[in-house]
C-alpha cells in the first residue's frame, strides 16, 4: 500500500503522488497541496499554501529533488468528532477533497461547459471535446473555424477543462498585440480564467524585483503576452528554454508557418515545452501541403508521415474547422447571429482634378496593351494607382518616396523620364483638398445616411490600406459631419501598425463602450484579423478596397461575427472614371466585393477562391495577370482551374477547405468509449460527445457550498469581512482579507485597480446579473471591466474558501459522522496516476468494517443521510482509538478492491495509447532526429498508462448512532 510518500520514492513508481487537498509536512511545516506535477530533472513539483500557524495562508513550490516532502500515512490517520450543527464541517470537507481532485484521464466529457458565462452552443464545445478525446496523446489542437464563430470561446472552454483536470496550472497566451486585452477580456469575464498581461517593459519591471538570475516567466501562472515581445528570441529564449507550461495557446497561428521566422523560432521554442497546445486561425493555410504540415508538426511530429501528401483524415484528431454556413453552425445559431446584409457598391464619380489623374496615369503609367510604361519596375504602376484609388493623400505620399528612392540613384540617364513623370503626378496632386475628392464627399454623405454625427450613437468602421489616408481623415472628417471643438477630436479615432499595442488596445476597447464619444473609428488592416468591433457597431465602410478576397472578408469580419444582434451593413467607396482606358474602382474592387459576397453565402468563406490562400499572394497573383491583360473574374476563374488541374492538389483543398470536424445537428461522437465508474464519479458510457461528465458533489450547487463555507470559515463575516447579501439579485459584496487579497495578484492589473478590488469584491451566481454588470461596463466610458464578476468553479474566491475550509482539518485528521449505516463505514479515496504524475483513475469509496467496498461514496452518504438537514446527536457507537484500529484493515480492502479492477479500468486509456503508437510504428523518417523524436514519442505514449500502487486516503469515518434501531451489517 501507498503509506507514506517522500523524496525518495523512485520516479514512475506510483509513490511519489501528491494530490490536490492532501496536506503534507516539508521543513517542519504543514502545507496543503494544490497542484503537483513531475519535472524531468527535479522530481516532482508541488505547489503549497500553508496550514500550520507559522506559514497559514503563505504560498509555496517544492520539489522532491530539493527538499523530503513527507505525505501523511493514512494508516496514522487521527480519527476527531465533529462537533459542528449539522456535520457542516465534515460535509464541507468532503466537498472540498471532491472539489480539488483533479478529474482523471479517464474522464473525456467536459466538466464545467455548462457553468460559464456564455450560450450553450454544442458547437463551440466541440474544440474542447476533440482535445480531451484521447485521440491524441496530449490536449494538442488547431482550431481553423472561419472569421466570427467564437474561437476565443472554444479557447476558454478547453483552457477550463484542462485547469479541472490539473493541467491548466501553469498557461501561457500569445496573440497579437492589438488582441490582448480584448483575449485577456474574454477569459475573465466569460470563464473567471485569470491571465497577466506583460510587455517588454512589464518583463522588466519583473526583473528588477526578483532576483538576479530568476525567470521572469516563473512570476505569475498564467500570462498573456504579444508575440511581437515574444518573438524576440535573443532576449527571451534562455528563458523560455528554461521553462514548462501546462498549455499553451498561439493565436493567428498562421503567422507561424515561414520556417526561419522569428515567430517559427518562437513557436519551436515553445511546443516541446508545454502539455496542451492550442492554434488558432481563420486562415491556418497557405496553399502549401509542406508548411502547413509543419505546422501541424507542432502539434504530433508525427501525425502525417509525407508532407507533401496527406489529407484531412490524417489529422482529424488535431484539426477542427467550421463555417458560418456549416449544419451545427446554422442550425444552433438561429436567432442568435444576424446574417449579413450585401456589399453595397457607392459609386463617386470622379471630379475634374481627380479625372485629370486618371488621364496621366492612363496615358503614362498604365497605358494598355499596345503601351509601354514609363516605369521599369512592371509593378509601381500599380502601387501608384491603389494609392489613388485610396486617397490624393497617399498618392502624394508614393510620389514622394519614389522620387526619393530614384533620386539616390546613380544612373540619371536611366531615371530621367520616370522622374519627370513623378513630378507632373506631384504637381498634379499637390493642391488637391477634400473639395477634391469625390470618395471624400461620398464618405459624408453615407456617414449621414447612416445616422453618424454629434447627437447621434451610431458609429461606424471606415477601413483603408494607407495610414496617409487615414492620418488625413481624421483631420477633415469630423468638421465635415459637424463636430466642433473637443467632439471633433474625440469623435474619430485612428488605428494602425505604426501604434504600439498600449494604443492600439486602447482604440479597440474605446470603440466597445457604448458611452465613449468615439463614434468613428478609421483602421488599416490591423484591425482585420482577430479584433473584434461588434460590440456596439453594425456598419462598415471600406474607404479603400483590398485587391484581396481575404482581406475583404477579413475586414467584413470585425462585425460579421457571433453575438451581434444587428445585421451587418457593408458598404465601399467606388471612384469611377469616365477616363478611356482608365483603370478605376469598377475595374478591380468592385468585382472583387461581388466575388466575396457569392463565395461566403455559397461557401462560408473566400479562402479557397483563388487557391492562394494568403491575402499578400492573392493581390500579387491578381496585378500580375492585370499587367498580362486579365480581367478579375479571368484571374480568379484561371487559377482556381490552375488548382483544379492538379488532382492531388484539388483534393487537398477539398479536404481542409471545406468543414472538418463538423458535425450534423443532434449528431454526437460516440466514438471514444469512456470507462464506466473510472471517471471522477459513475459515469454514463459514452464517448468524449455524449452529454457532460458526472462528477460528484455532495452540495446541490457550488452557490450553497460557498454560503455554507462563509458560515464555517467566517461566522461573523457581516463584521469581519463587511459582507452584505442581496438576497433578491444574488449580489454578494464583501472587504477580501489579506489572504484574499494576495491571491488577486493573479488578477488582470487593470481590472484590479480600476475596480478597486482590494477595497472591495462584488461577485454573484445569477447569471442574469453579471451578463447585465458586463453590459454595463460596455456601455460605460470608464471600463469596460464589470464591476460584478460570475462566480464560477475556477473563481479565485471559490478556489479561496475551498483552501479555507481545507485547513481547517489538522495536519493526519480525518472526522467521524454519526450517520444512518449499519457498521462503522470508511470513506477512503483512491488515485492510481501515471509516471507523470497524473490521475488516470479516480475511485470513492466507502470501505465497512466487515471489508465491504462500496465505490461510490457520494451515493453512499445520500443513503446513510447525510446533508444539511441532518442532526449533530453528539454521540458515537465506539471510540475514536477503536475505529482507528480498523484503519489499516479498511485501507488493505480498498486497495485489493481497486487492484481487482484495474486492468478494466484501464483499458480505455490503453486503446488510444496503444492506436497511436501503432500509427508511430507506420511513421518513417529517413533523418537520426527523426528515429530520436520517434523514440521519445513511443516514451512518452507509455508514461500516460496506470503505474504504481494507489495513493490511499481515508477522508472521514461513518459510524451508526449507538441510541438508533440496529441495522444489519452488510456482507463482503
């Protein structure tokens, strides 16, 4: 039996296991374990709070390479009366151990889908279900569901689930910059997950307060970091080598792919490095079988064995993807996502001065097919055009550099007529305002129409590719829709790359608060990946028009996206000519408006139009068949059927650009058999699809575990922790103790401070409530943090008191309950774990003294009685020191109750395990890497199974009422 465990228990034997809720004795000191996970070098590593009165409430991490972590032999466990009303503190107890164990391996159904706040959608459940399946080794997904399904949702979701199963300890986000609040946000307010956002300079300040030495990376749990911070390798990779996360998320990942990059060194740096991975991207794919497998390869190295040749079934354990049009899309989102409006085209006639631009550009730069160009650089023509088409403002500005760049150069002869060609462009351009601008007075006149102005809410997204367009907008526009004064100013805010990510951050989360002035917002296309701009916005404007596909349904994203409530408005500016050979906005963009408007209601999405795959690539393939005398739609027709002459190449597209992973409405999949009676409770069969995990709780909710907590931990909380109770709305409000207060550190810094949550917490069960608090803040100019947080099983304040309630229990104590059973009953709790560490199968029992073994336990105290409205009779049929004695006796029948059953209970974890190394066994790599990745693949595959004895922990004892009638006992 697993009596007693210490630092010198081999690795991998099963005794060196800590679980979540037992207490241990380090450095002379109790602690209560929170987490424990084993390191490669340093055994395994233990995180702690205090329980003795010298360290009570202190936070620690220990390992069993460095100190003796002595884990109290159950065979000593000290039997003590419970003298509280009603057995409130056994009942809490038990609760509590319920509540830290961590859910085994064994349990692939989501545990806590249903507690967050956020709609029930089967759909976005599905990334969460797939990573927990077991179809692959680790939680390791790439999440490719089209521009608005809710990706960040489907994180949030996966990231809880992980954290209830002790692997969500440590995590690790990056994203892109102008996205980290907005994530950060997300997992807050949605799931209570709390993450840290650093910069460069908050990794600095870290620095100069630990230290010398330490890693900066050790100081919070779970952080959120821009990938631009992170990508800079040589100042942060000795750190990043240095340490192991629990998950990691990389969204956008699709920014991953060029090998070499710095972001590819990022990510290579970090995969081997964590348990969990989760990639997130619209647009995962670049046309290209070998970088997308690469990618991949992040997630299983060994999932496809050629990369030049798979398909999508290769991957389906590790790839999901979704569109709006998908069948459990369409059919859970009804009512629920307006569909969006058409693409309107505004067309503006060109004025005088602008036709005169036209004509020089026709006659001199883009001549037609029987001219010749005054440039020799074939692709410049067409950079000064877009530039145009966007703005006199950014043409002036190409002019400029250009002329600068020939200028420089040591060949007068050769840049002669290019250069006076310039100038008569420049002089051209040089006085031309907005009462030149025919897009200009469009633009007013549709911000009009729309209801935009200064006592009016509406508000609108202008896109345009050029920041000069942009910079020049903000300058003219307000005036123009009748903004003075201060309004002018805070009407119309611009956002571009060339902010930093405070900044941009800041526009984003202005433009969600319903009571900031902001009512225009002119972006560039940073803003059309990742940000969302829904919230209290409904129209867009494409001021400018990407010579992309993509780009365009990138941009149309930003309020086309899941949660809102109006239909989304598109409309873009047209510049027309009546120039001959003229190459305005009816040639190009407005083509391209018409292409992405058939293919996302036909398809769910433009990605796979032109077979490119990459909105940069998409625009040079399309000006390269321009200066070949192509239309548009030629351009696009001609290479899709490029694309669609290669067979091989033509299924591959089919396969991962349509749905992969979806799922008919009602559809579940029952493909992953679960273990009956393995899981954290007894568990309904079924596969990873087929209804919730049943984990046992003996409160009826976590809302009367917490008010039964309060009472116990803090009977006087009305004076010692000021608390008020609504009891109409559900609102508790309360001044957090120290304690508290130190574990708030882990909080956002900004929702911290600005919501005072020091002085003062606010939280709730009603979901109503704190739905009605985060649309609050969203119409607040102030925050957009809520003022009132939703309880959950992961809130900090849950997890606190659960700790409380913990420690309360002396160090080796168990608590006798009279109760209605026949014989003396011990609940014993038994974990058998992996080489990791990990729980792979979890069983409460209740053990008589006649060595009957009963394994469901909350079952056993619902029958015997136990719950709140039992008496506390304050008598016991035997002593304390009697019971003791049947201690070992009552643990040795657990045990050989649990070693009987075993090989069934593993053998749902065996199947997955053994699958993959199968597959490994079919993977073949011709390179010395690849045979050592192979191996170590094989390695890891074995450490998941069962190994060792059980832990064994007896948690209370179950005695008759000695004045009760006599029951018989039970028979073995």
């Amino acid at each position: 039996m697993t009596a007693q465990q210490s630092s010198t228990a081999p690795v991998g034997s099963g005794e060196d296991q800590f679980p979540a809720g037992a207490q241990v004795f380090v450095r002379d000191e109790v602690w209560l374990v929170r987490n424990s996970v084993r390191t490669e070098h340093d055994g395994a590593k233990v995180d702690v709070v205090g329980v003795s009165d010298f360290v009570r409430d202190q936070e620690a991490v220990f390992f069993t390479g460095l100190d003796t972590i002595e884990l109290i032999d159950p065979r000593r466990t000290k039997l003590v009366r419970d003298e509280s009303s009603n057995f409130r503190r056994s009942r809490l107890f038990l609760e509590a151990v319920l509540r830290k164990t961590a859910l085994p391996q064994s349990e692939r159904r989501l545990a806590l889908a249903d507690s967050f706040l956020l709609d029930s959608l089967p759909y976005q459940r599905r990334p969460a279900e797939l990573a927990l399946s077991g179809r692959n080794l680790r939680p390791r997904l790439l999440i490719a569901d089209v521009v608005g399904l809710g990706k960040t949702l489907e994180i949030g979701l996966t990231l809880a689930e992980l954290i209830r199963r002790g692997r969500g300890e440590r995590i690790l986000v990056v994203t892109p910059q102008h996205v980290l609040e907005q994530f950060q946000h997300e997992l807050w307010t949605r799931f209570a997950i709390p993450l840290v956002r650093l910069d460069s300079v908050g990794i600095e300040r870290i620095q100069r307060e630990i230290p010398a030495g330490r890693n900066p990376f050790t100081y919070f749990k779970r952080v959120i970091v821009s990938i631009d911070t992170l990508k800079n390798t040589d100042q942060y990779k000795h750190h990043l080598e240095r340490i192991n996360w629990d998950a990691v998320v990389i969204d956008e990942s699709h920014n991953l792919i060029n090998r070499g990059s710095l972001r590819n060194q990022l990510a290579q740096i970090l995969a081997p490095r964590t348990d969990a991975l989760i990639l997130a991207s619209a647009t995962p794919h670049n046309g290209d079988a070998k970088s997308f497998a690469e990618l991949i390869s992040l997630l299983d190295p060994a999932a496809i064995r050629d990369p030049e040749h798979y398909r999508a079934e290769d991957i389906e354990h590790l790839f999901i993807r979704r569109t709006k049009i998908s069948p459990e899309v369409r059919e859970q989102m009804k009512g629920q996502w307006a569909d969006r409006g058409p693409s309107q085209s505004v067309r503006c006639a060109a004025t005088p001065a602008e036709e005169k631009i036209f004509e020089e550009l026709a006659a001199v730069w883009l001549p037609g097919e029987n001219g010749t160009s005054v440039s020799s650089v074939p692709l410049f023509p067409y950079t000064l055009l877009k530039s145009f088409l966007s703005s006199h403002a950014a043409l002036k500005a190409t002019v400029a550099a250009r002329i600068k760049t020939l200028e420089k150069k040591d060949d007068p002869t050769a840049t002669r007529a290019e250069l006076a060609a310039l100038r008569t462009l420049q002089d051209l351009v040089e006085p031309l305002t907005e009462a030149d601008s025919a897009k200009f007075a469009a633009l007013v006149e549709q911000l009009r129409a729309i209801g935009v102005g200064p006592k009016s809410d509406e508000r609108v997204v202008v896109f345009s590719e050029r920041v000069q367009t942009l910079e020049w907008l903000r300058t003219v526009l307000p005036a123009a829709l009748g903004f003075r004064g201060r309004a002018a100013e805070e009407s119309t805010r611009v956002m571009h790359g060339g902010l930093s990510d405070e900044q941009q951050m800041q526009c984003v989360e202005d433009f969600g608060l319903a009571d900031a002035p902001v009512r225009i917002l002119l972006t560039g296309d940073v803003a059309s990946e990742g940000v969302n701009l829904h919230r209290q916005c409904h129209q867009l404007i494409h001021y400018d028009v990407p010579w992309s596909l993509i780009r365009i349904e990138q941009r149309n994203g930003r309020i086309d996206r899941y949660g809102q409530a109006h239909q989304p408005q598109f409309r873009a500016l047209i510049l027309t000519s009546e120039v001959e050979g003229a190459k305005d906005d009816t040639v190009v963009a407005e083509r391209l408006l018409d292409r992405e408007d058939q293919a996302h209601r036909a398809l769910g999405t433009a990605e796979a139009v032109t077979g490119l795959y990459r909105a940069e690539a998409e625009e040079k393939s399309l000006i390269q068949d321009l200066l070949r005398g192509r239309t548009v739609d030629e351009s696009l027709d001609t290479r899709r059927a490029e694309a669609e002459a290669d067979a091989a190449m033509d299924d591959f597209l089919a396969d991962f650009f349509g749905s992969v992973g979806d799922a008919e409405p009602g559809a579940e999949d029952g493909g992953q058999q679960d273990a009956q009676g393995s899981g954290a409770g007894a568990s309904a069969p079924g596969g990873a699809g087929a209804g919730n995990a049943v984990v046992p709780r003996l409160f009826t909710s976590t809302a009367e575990f917490l008010d039964e907590a309060l009472r116990e931990v803090f009977p006087d909380a009305t004076t010692s922790l000021d608390l008020h109770r609504d009891t109409e709305s559900g609102l508790l409000s309360f001044r957090p103790p120290t304690d508290l207060v130190h574990r708030l550190k882990a909080l956002p810094l900004d929702y911290v401070r600005e919501q005072r949550l020091r002085e003062r917490l606010l939280v709730t069960f009603n979901r109503r409530l704190a739905e009605h608090s985060l649309k609050r803040a969203r119409e607040s100019s102030n925050s957009s943090w809520p003022e009132i947080s939703l309880l959950t099983d992961l809130h900090p304040v849950v997890e606190w008191l659960t700790d409380k309630v913990l420690v309360r229990l002396g160090r080796q104590e168990a608590l006798i309950i009279t109760a209605d059973v026949p014989e003396p009953t011990y609940l014993v709790q038994g974990v058998y774990s992996n080489a990791l560490g990990r729980p792979t199968v979890v069983k409460w029992m209740g053990v008589t003294r006649g060595g009957t073994v009963e394994d469901d336990m909350v079952g056993l105290l619902h029958r015997s009685g136990v719950g709140p409205t039992m008496a506390n009779p304050m008598r016991h049929s035997e002593p304390a020191t009697v019971l003791e004695a049947g201690i070992p006796d009552a643990l040795a029948a657990a045990e050989h109750f649990l070693d009987r059953h075993r090989d069934a209970w593993d053998e749902p974890l065996r199947k997955p395990i053994d699958d993959y190394k199968a597959r490994l066994g079919d993977w073949e790599q011709p390179t010395l890497a690849g045979e050592r990745t192979k191996k170590s693949l094989a390695s890891f595959a074995d450490s998941l199974l069962t190994t060792g004895r059980p832990l064994m922990r007896v948690l209370a004892v179950l005695v008759p009422d000695p004045e009760a009638p006599t029951r018989p006992p039970s028979t073995a």
